[in-house]
C-alpha cells in the first residue's frame, strides 16, 4: 500500500470513534502545552534575568591600581599611582574585546542646594562613556554632559534619582546649580532610575561629573598633577592656596612666586585617575578582553617579563555563572515536569491502541485474508498513533501558546516565544507516537489470519 492510502484509511478509522480519539489525545495536548508554556517562560524569564545581569554590569571590567607595600606591610589596593587617563584612552584604540571605557576619579563630600545638603554614596568624576559602561543611557531628565565638558573642565554634573529628591524635594532640577566643595555645579541631567545593586546599595545615590572637573576642583590636586599648559589655569592656581595646614609654610623647597609660577608653564607629567571601568563586547569575550588590557598595560607601564602587574582586574563572572545556573536549572526542571505529562500522554496511546488492535482483530484478519502483508498492518498502526499524536501536538501548541500569553498578560511575567521549541514539541509528538504506537503496530501485524477471523 501506498503511504497516502494507509494515511487515509488511518484517518478512517479515527473518526469511527472521534470521542475515544480526542480522550487519546488529551495526555499529549497537556504535555506539549506544558513543554511550549515552560519554555516560553523560562526563556522570557532567562532573558529577563541576562537583562537585568547586564545592566548591573556583567560584561564590566574594573581596573584597578596596583598595591604599595614596604616592610612586608601591604598598603591596599589603589595605594600606587599606576593608572592614567590615556590608559583608557590605549584600551579603547588597541583592544578590540572592549566596546566601552571611561576613568573614573572616586570623591566623597557634601553637596549643598540652599538649606539642604546630602552626602551621596557614590561622586564620581568620569567622561560620557561611563553610561554606556553601566548600560545606563536612559536619562529621567535633561542630558549627559560632552568630551567637551570633560577637556574643559566644566562645572556640569548629572544628579542620580535619589540625590535629586533628597536635594531638590520634588523641584524642577535642571539648570540649578548645587555646590561641592564651595564649588558651583551646573545640573543638566538626571539619571534614569537604576535601584539596588546585589549588595542592597542605592545605585541612585549618586552624582556623576567630568572627571577633570572633579578632579583639579573638588579633590583638590596640586600643581604637579594638574594641567599648567595655559596662562589661566596658571594664574587660577597662584590664587588659590592650601589650607591643610594653615599658618605654616613648606620649607624643604622654597615656594615660588606667583609672576615665577604665571611665567614659567610646567607640563604635565602624570595624571593619575582611580580605576578605570571597561565593558567587553559581549560576556563570552571578556577572557580575551581580560589578556589584551593586562598585555597593554604591561607594555605602556614599561613592566618586564616576569614582574609582577602593577595593576588588578576584575571581573563579574562569578556572578554571571551562578545566576545564569539558576535559570538554567530552573528551565531545565521546568521541563522535565512537563516532559512526565508527554511520557504520560504516550502510556495512554499505547493503552488505547491496544485496545484498538483487540477490538479490530477480525478487520485486521480480513485484510490479511485478501492480500495485506504484515508491514502493511504494522504502517497503518503507526500511521494511526503518530496522526493522533501530531493532532494532539498542534493543539497542545496553540494551548500552551495561548497560556504563556495569558500569564504575561495577567501576570506581566516576562516571556519569549521560542520556536525552538515548538519546532521540538512536533518532533517529539511524532517520536512518542511511534516510540509508544510500535508494540501495538506490531502486535496487530503478528496475528494469524485464521485466528482471527474466529475472533469473536
């Protein structure tokens, strides 16, 4: 027999009993609606979680100075000057693993708007990059400041969610001015809301600024480390004095002037920043992004075989790695709870296929009586189990689909249609149908002819 005969006498012989076929069928439509609603979910809820990975920076990179020790006493990570700003500036040109980078200058002071003042977290004197580092592009109000700012020096900054309502209690922020350090800063932006780390800090708590700025202005840098290569920051430095230790003089080095110090313009020699924040192109690439800063570095800071690196990275993997196991174990449990309703599903169409096969013994010895072969009898069974198991699959798609879609609407849970896995559910109802149809295919093909024609 050809296969489109079998297929429609198998249909035949389906709809003689369209009850008991669509009860057959039941087991596989709640399995597969299952599998596609759990997969569904759990994929919607693993790109939820990726999401939420990224923007707490799970493709960043820290770069931090190297530790002094003397003695045999270690002074901390950050106790050497080891990190400049064309560092980053090297990352950027020369490591191709690396999407983003900005430095960062850390300060911890008051910042003062009329009667009110707050102590934010986090100050942190950077360029505009570093919301791209921290996927945090989306601002609340106003915009980031520019390279400009940063070159210049300019008294901008942009104010975190929290640091805006402590400091302005509801009040229109933009184009107000706020002061660090009896310095006046200019707000022209405010963060999107960004809440809590892993760790339970306010991520919102804080101020971001041009790095220069915070720097030569807030934390107070002297004249070696900052920029001389203009009469006026020469003469705005001769106006300014130390006030650490007032009433005294240094006299190890006789002071200069204040016409020697406007005349005679000192270069920059080194400019030290606090760590530098890199995001690698995705986090499959931050091994490779990892070995290309360290050999760059090692070459710019001049450092020779065998010595150790006078500077630490660190990366987020750890974290990465157990949060991507939850969710995987998650799904992957998911799953194989649905996966019992299919083996379910399957038992009942073995258990119903035998009772078929006891039932149309006598058709079945009819048909061998008049010419039907053993493999004919063994294709229509099976034609007959994996047509009810396709039906069932095509519904338990429609069913688990319409249920993912559902509970994102109720539940506002997130989820992502996978297909994947629909294309998965139509190959494993087909397998269950043959996996579980075969023994009683088999069966019906090994009846003797005369035996069952005498089948009452």
């Amino acid at each position: 027999m050809k296969l489109h005969s079998t297929v429609m006498m198998a249909l035949r012989a389906l709809r003689r009993n369209p009850m008991r076929s669509m009860l057959t069928t039941l087991g596989i439509v709640i399995g597969v609606a299952a599998v596609i609603a759990m997969m569904e979910i759990g994929k919607g809820s693993s790109a939820a979680i990726q999401n939420s990975i990224a923007t707490m920076g799970a493709n960043n990179l820290m770069i931090h100075p190297g530790t002094a020790a003397s003695g045999g006493v270690s002074f901390g990570s950050g106790s050497v000057m080891t990190l400049t700003p064309q560092d980053y500036e090297a990352m950027l040109r020369e490591c191709p693993s690396i999407l983003y980078a900005a430095p960062v200058v850390r300060a911890r002071t008051q910042a003062v708007y009329g009667n009110r003042n707050w102590v934010p977290s986090s100050m942190m004197g950077t360029t505009p990059s570093f919301l791209d580092v921290r996927d945090w592009n989306k601002m609340s109000e106003g915009e980031n400041f520019t390279e400009r700012d940063v070159l210049n020096g300019n008294k901008v900054c942009l104010l975190g969610k929290t640091v805006a309502r402590e400091l302005f209690q509801g009040d229109a922020p933009i184009g107000k001015e706020i002061r660090i350090k009896n310095v006046s800063f200019k707000v022209i932006g405010v963060l999107g809301p960004k809440g809590a780390n892993m760790m339970g800090m306010d991520q919102d708590d804080i101020i971001i600024a041009p790095w220069t700025t915070i720097k030569y202005r807030v934390t107070g840098s002297n004249l070696s480390t900052s920029n001389q290569s203009d009469s006026s920051s020469s003469s705005s430095s001769t106006n300014s004095t130390s006030t650490l230790y007032p009433g005294q003089k240094a006299t190890l080095y006789p002071e200069r002037s204040e016409t020697q110090t406007a005349n005679t313009l000192m270069s920059v020699r080194f400019t030290n920043i606090d760590h530098i924040m890199a995001s690698a192109v995705s986090t499959g690439e931050i091994p490779n992004a990892i070995s290309e800063i360290s050999k760059l570095l090692r070459e710019r800071h001049h450092l020779r075989e065998g010595e150790p690196n006078d500077f630490h990275i660190r990366d987020m993997t750890e974290m990465t790695k157990a949060l991507s196991s939850t969710t995987t174990l998650m799904t992957n449990l998911l799953l194989c709870v649905a996966m019992i309703s299919l083996v379910v599903g399957g038992v009942g169409i073995m258990n119903i296929m035998l009772v078929s096969v006891t039932e149309r013994t006598r058709e079945i010895g009819l048909r061998m009586a008049v010419g039907a072969r053993a493999r004919d009898i063994l294709r229509q069974f099976l034609v007959e189990s994996v047509v009810l198991c396709l039906a069932g699959g095509a519904m338990g798609i429609l069913l688990g689909h319409g249920g993912s879609l559902l509970v994102r609407y109720f539940l506002n849970w997130p989820v992502e249609t996978s297909p994947a896995a629909i294309a998965a559910a139509v190959l494993v109802s087909a397998g269950v149908g043959i996996v579980f149809g075969y023994y009683p295919a088999w069966k019906a093909s090994k009846l003797d002819p005369i035996e069952a024609l005498r089948y009452e």
